[in-house]
C-alpha cells in the first residue's frame, strides 16, 4: 500500500511518532533542566565551602608565620644579640632573619628596634614600602602578643605578621610577610577543586591579577571582565569566560589604604555536568534508537489497522457502483474482522434490497407489467436501435373509459381487478399477433404498448385490434363491465427523436382520440399547440418567482359611513420581460389548473404580511385581504403555513380576512370548511368573495364560519341606473344583516354609488372612485393624500 500523507496509517504513524518524539524530548528536556539546577547547587555549595577552607588556609598561614616569628623573637642569643643595640652584631642579626624567614618561605623579614626603627631587613625596599602600615601594628603586637594584617607591595599582596621581642620588656619587633600568589591559589586548587585567582586593585580602580589557577585565555577574558563583575560576598553568580561558563564568587581579603585584595573562586560547569553529560548523550543515544524501534513498530502497526480498512473502503466503493457480487473475506478475530463480516452482510442485504427495490421501480406490483420507468428505458433502447438500422419505432398509448366510474361506483379492489384482467387480455392480444412488441402500465388506467422495427401501418393494426378487444365486455365479480380506450399513436423519426418527447406526442395523440371517439389518434402538431403553450407558459410562471417578476398591487377599502380608509385587498400583477404587464385573467386560471396558484398564494401572503408591517411602523393599521382558491382549501396544512410566515413578519392573524368563492367551497365542501373552520380559530377573519354570482346553498353558508360577504361588481356597476341591480344589493345587505355579517360591495365608480350603498347600510366599499389598484410601495403615499368625498362635502357646507 502506498504511503499517502492524508491517510488514515499516515496519520496514524504521524501521531504516535509524534507522540513519542514529544515524551522523548520533554524527558530530555527535564533531564537537562535537572542537571543544570544540580550543577548550579553542587557549584553554589563548592563556592560556599571553598570560601571557607580558603579562610582556614590563609589563617593557617598566618598561624605558620607567627610561630615562625615567635622561635625568632624568643630566642636567647637573638634577643642577646637584639638587647646589646652594637652595630657589629647588625651582619648576625640579619643573616638569623634570612635563616629564619628561609625556613618557613616568608617573602620579607625584618626587625624593627625599640625606637620603633627599621633597623634590619631581608629586603629594604619591600621593608621601606611596608614601615608605615608596621608602625601602625606595633602597638597591637605588644598588646596581644602579635598581631596579623593584609599588606600590598607593588599592587601585590602579601600575609604580614608582627611579633614583640621581649627580654623581658619589648625592646624590638619581628615583621615576616608571606605572599598571597598563584601558589597559594595552586594549593586552593588542589585542595577545593575550585579555579582561584588573586586580584588586587588601586585607588584608580585599576585590577591586577596577582595568580590564578585559570588556562591563558581565561585569564585574559576574566581581565575584560573585571569592571562587571558582582560586588564581593555576593552569592554565586554565572560569569562566561570566552566559550566557557563559571559558577564563580569574590571574596574580600582586605584592604591596605587604598588598595584593595580579593579572591575569585570558580568552578566550571562543563567540569561539574561532564558525568551528566555523558549520561545524557547516552540517554540520546537510546531516545533515538527507541525512535526508530517505535517507528517501526508504529508502521507495522498502522499496516495493520488501515490496510483491512483500505480493503473496506475499496469494498465500499464497488457497493457505491452497484457491483454487490464480491464477497469480502477476513479471518481476523478482531474488531477489524467484525466489521468486516459486517460490511459483507451489508452487502448481502443491499443486494437484495437492490433487486427489490429494482423490482418496484421498475414494475408494476399490480400487474406485473412494466412501469412508465422501465418502459421508457426500453424506449430509448429500441430508438437507439433504429437510429443504427434506419427503422421506425412506435408507441401506442392508451386510457380507459369509463374507469373512474366504475372505481367510485364499485371500489378500488373491483378496480384493480378490473386492471388485471385488461391487463391479461391484452398480453393475450399481442402473443396472437407474434410481435416484439412491450407491454407496460404507465400508472392508473393508462397502458402503453412499444413496437420496435414497425411500421405506421402495423401500429394502425395493433391500435384497431386493442380497441376491439376492449370493446368486449369483462366479467368480473358477477359484473359484467363494458369498457373501452382512447388510443394514441406516436412514431420515432417522425414525431419526436427522444423516448419523453415521444410519450407526451402519444398521449396528446390519445387525449384527442379520447375527445373524437372514433378511432386510434395518430400524433399531428397541430394537436399540441394547446399543450406547448400551457407547457410554456408554466415554465415561465416558476420563472417569474425565481426572478421577482411579479407584483404586489393593493386596493383600499372604505368605511361607507365615514369615509375612513379601513382595510385594502392585496391583488398580483406579472411584470413579464417580454410580454409586458399580464392581467390577472391570463394567468389565474392556468395556475389554478396546474396547482401552481398554492405557490402564487404563498407569494402574495409573504408580501402581504411585509405591506402590513410597514404600514404598521407608519402608524397604519390596516386590515388585509388575500384572496384563496379552490386548491389552497384543499391543502390541509394552510394554517400551519400562514401561521408560521405571520410570526416571522410579527403579525396576528386578526390583521388579515381571507376571501374565498362559493365555487372553491363547493368543489369539496366537506375538505373546504375544515381547512376554513381552522383558519377561523386561528384568528383569521373569513369572506364570501363575488357573492350572488355562484350556486352555493345559503343554508350551507351559513354553517361556515364566515365574517363577511362581498357583493359582485356586476350587480353594482349599475345599480344606479338598473332597478333590478339595486334590489338584488339591497336584498343581500338585508341578508347578510340577518346572518350578522359584514358586507362589502365591489366596483363602486361614481359618488352617487357610494351614496346609495350608505344608504342602503353596506359598511364598506373599494372601487375605481375611491382607487385604482396600486402598487404596494404607494400605498403609504395614498394613505397620506386620502381625502373622503364626505369630509370634503361636510367641510364646503360649513
């Protein structure tokens, strides 16, 4: 299997060897923080006890010179030789200080007499530098037997030590120094492990480096540091010497006037952590070797989870292509091989879902004929066919008389029966003619039959043969039934090149057969005109929706009595792009017949609902009108629609009166008054639109729930002038007065109109006087300009 970055065992292996490499380098990361903190206290410690044992080692240097001094000073021929004060004894009085400095490696050795005089030295020009600073001691030597001090010769320092010669008073003092150098420091190396320098510095601030146990270069960098180093007795702190890093401290040894000394102790932390560092390359050594051990257990074992799953998803993808014959084997134990066995019992059951559902999609359960489906792939086969062989392809359709009748009159199983039996008969019909022809039920009461390699003359046969057979009367039930057929015929190459155009040219051919009765229909252009136009025309109302075509015109309604603007009618006009301004007559219709007016209901309700809210927020609360149709009474789920596109505008049912004709009610009245019986307990109030020019029973129109009637225009237009109009208003606002409702009156063109209607008691009005039909988005312009012909009449009285 190749490695792909994106698959599941690549991402596996990434994972972990990620995640391993992570542990690995946190743990050497830990590691190394762990011996750096050891380092730094084992280095802290070390400063902190060598500051000591250096403490003890020059005490114990000051101790070795004045024991030194003391057999000097206390011994009987020196302090002879000392009390004679004879300048002949001065050779012998020197050559005892070298012998004695000599023993102990004092640097100087010198005696000062009782009048406090250097009077003998080992070195007069170190003896000159120090005589101020052992005049100074002099008298702390007598007090206490001896006394020690820092002492700086030539920037360089040195342990001084001052005994009293007595005999038994002090009659002279013995000074020894001992140099603090490099092997003082040696020895502190030696001892402590700790590189020890010597420093001193003078008044200018000047450092001298008096010995140090550091390598050349160190040395050298440690001088350009000098200035920024820490202050003495500080705690350790790091100090970078070229590439090498120190643990170092600085500690005061004294002062001598101006002069200052001190010592540096360091310790190297790559000598401190060199154990450490071994053990850590060792502990690389071994992450990187458990790495590549990891990593190739990681792979083995990606391998082994994506590989049987690569073998599903290859499985997968057959049954994705309708090859459900291959097994999928595994011998695994394992969750992996589960879901495999599982993935082969999908596929088992897919198969024979497959083979089901192929069964049911493609024939008819009731007469084990082939369906619309099937029967128009066996079409585009046989057209292909003949397109090779330069034949002709037929199709003959069919659709029984009379089948409604006998559904609703003897039931749908005696249907079905009957269906069966057509069926039967003409298999039958076309085994005795020997043809290749194919039989199919294309869905209700409609059959087709396909005749490949056939010519018109052979389909004309066939279409006169099915008629006379079912012209013969079916028994069934101890029913005798006399059934019979419109038969289209439509032919590839004449009529149409492709298997759906072909079967809508076989049924128009069929309809029109159904309509003659006189015979088999042989498909001709000019019966489809009617039916491209309709097909046309369909096409370009869904466009119309999809591109905004149409629009939301509205007329105001009128209170008769005051003249106040009460409510307004929502009206749909089509804005066609070609044809201009379509009327509501030429399209109306058509969607009512093709169902498409319950998408124009929905439209016009949404802009409805959006009108109201904005005329509300313009301090206009107007009642809105929208007319429904029969198909909208029929869809059960109406409130349920209109409630819910209310609520996203904010608007209450109570705002809106739906208007419905007596037709649409008595279409299905029982279907018609639940959907409306809903939609009055939802709020919404409900009228009788065009009342008076329907059939509906005023008994029945009564039991609905219904707040309104609206008088036709035809009986008002001129009712001002036609006696009969105006009784026929007058008797339907008496009626309506009766049954408690509201009347509205339609096509009110003239004041004097206006004028009866109020007489008559009608309580509103809309019509070409008050308004045209306008846009939606003038309405609120309207509303501002209205002026009541009452209010104006009223005011020019006054």
């Amino acid at each position: 299997m190749s490695f792909r970055f994106r698959s599941l065992e690549s991402r596996i292996v990434t994972l972990f060897l990620v995640l391993v490499v992570a542990v690995q380098v946190v743990g050497l990361l830990v590691i190394q923080r762990g011996i750096e903190n050891n380092a730094r206290q084992s280095i802290a410690s070390e400063l902190e006890n060598g500051s000591k044992v250096f403490g003890r080692m020059l005490e114990q240097n000051a101790q070795s010179l004045r024991f030194g001094a003391r057999l000097l000073a206390r011994d009987t021929a020196f302090v002879a030789l000392v009390g004679n004060n004879d300048d002949s004894d001065r050779a012998t009085i020197e050559s005892a200080l070298v012998n004695s400095g000599g023993r102990i490696k004092a640097a100087l050795t010198m005696l000062v007499n009782g009048e406090r005089q250097i009077s003998a030295s080992t070195n007069p020009q170190q003896a000159a530098a120090l005589e101020q600073q052992v005049l100074g001691m002099l008298d702390q030597a007598e007090l206490a037997d001896g006394a020690n001090g820092l002492a700086i010769i030539d920037r360089r320092p040195y342990q001084m030590v001052v005994v009293p010669v007595k005999a038994p008073i002090t009659i002279a003092w013995v000074v020894m120094t001992f140099p603090i150098d490099w092997q003082l420091a040696r020895d502190m190396r030696g001892i402590s492990g700790l590189d020890t320098t010597i420093l001193t510095r003078d008044a200018a601030g000047d450092w001298l480096v008096a010995g140090s146990t550091l390598e050349a270069p160190q040395t050298q960098w440690l001088h350009n540091r000098l200035q920024s180093m820490a202050p003495a007795g500080q705690q350790a702190f790091d100090l970078m010497l070229g590439e090498s890093r120190y643990g170092a401290r600085l500690l005061p040894l004294g002062q001598a006037g101006n002069q200052s000394t001190q010592v540096l102790l360091a310790r190297s932390f790559d000598e401190a952590t060199a154990e450490y560092v071994r053990l850590e390359h060792w502990l690389i050594g071994l992450t990187l070797g458990g790495i590549v051990i990891s990593s190739l257990a990681i792979v083995f074992t990606a391998k082994r989870i994506a590989q049987p799953i690569s073998a599903l998803a290859q499985t997968a993808r057959r049954l994705e292509q309708g090859d459900y014959d291959q097994p999928v084997h595994s011998r695994r134990s394992d969750e992996i091989g589960a879901l495999a066995r599982a993935f082969d019992a999908m596929r088992a059951g897919i198969a024979r879902r497959e083979e089901q559902i192929g069964r049911l999609a493609y024939w008819d359960t009731l007469t084990d004929l082939p369906n619309r489906a099937r029967f128009l792939l066996l079409l585009n086969d046989a057209q292909t066919q003949a397109q090779q062989l330069r034949q002709s392809v037929f199709v003959l359709m069919m659709d029984l008389d009379r089948f409604k009748h006998v559904n609703d009159v003897m039931g749908h199983s005696f249907g079905d029966a009957l269906l069966q039996q057509v069926a039967q008969r003409l298999r039958m019909l076309l085994d005795q003619h020997g043809q290749a022809a194919q039989l199919a039920r294309m869905g209700g009461d409609e059959f087709a039959v396909l005749l490949p390699a056939a010519q018109l003359e052979a389909a004309r046969r066939l279409a006169d043969d099915i008629l006379r057979a079912l012209e013969s009367p079916l028994s069934l039930e101890d029913q005798t039934v006399d059934i019979g057929a419109g038969v289209g015929i439509a032919g590839y190459p004449a009529h149409a090149q492709d298997g759906e155009t072909l079967l809508s040219m076989a049924e128009v051919a069929m309809y029109s057969a159904k309509m003659r009765n006189d015979g088999a229909v042989i498909y001709d252009a000019a019966l489809d005109k009617g039916s491209a136009q309709s097909l046309s025309l369909l096409t370009e109302l869904r466009y119309a929706v999809e591109r905004d075509e149409f629009r939301l015109f509205v007329q105001p309604k009128i209170a008769l009595q005051s003249g106040q603007v009460v409510g307004m009618e929502a009206l749909v006009r089509w804005q066609h792009p070609q044809r201009g301004n379509v009327f509501p007559d030429q399209f109306i219709p058509f969607a009512e017949q093709t169902g498409f007016i319950r998408v124009l209901t929905r439209w016009v309700m949404e802009r409805s609902a959006r009108l109201c809210q904005e005329l509300e927020h313009a301090g206009y609360h107007l009642k809105m009108s929208v007319n429904l149709s029969t198909r909208d009474l029929m869809d059960q789920d109406l409130p349920l629609k209109f409630g819910e596109m209310l609520q996203r505008h904010g608007q209450s049912p109570q705002s809106f009166c739906l208007e419905i004709t007596e037709s649409a009610i008595m279409d299905d009245p029982v279907r018609a008054q639940q959907t409306l019986e809903r939609l009055s307990a939802q709020g919404f109030e409900l009228s009788i639109d065009d009342f008076g020019t329907g059939y509906s029973s005023l008994a029945y129109l009564k039991s609905l729930p219904v707040n309104e009637l609206k008088i036709d225009k035809s009986f008002v237009l001129n009712m001002e002038t036609d006696l009969g109009d105006a009784r026929i208003v007058q008797s339907t606002i008496s009626l309506a007065r009766a049954m408690d409702l509201r009347v509205v009156a339609e096509g009110i063109e003239s004041e004097n109109v206006w004028r009866l209607l109020a007489g008559m008691k009608c309580d509103q009005g809309q019509g070409y006087f008050m308004s045209r039909p306008i846009p939606a988005e003038q309405m609120k312009e309207w509303l501002a300009g209205w002026r009541s012909p009452l209010h104006q009449q009223d005011g020019a009285t006054e």
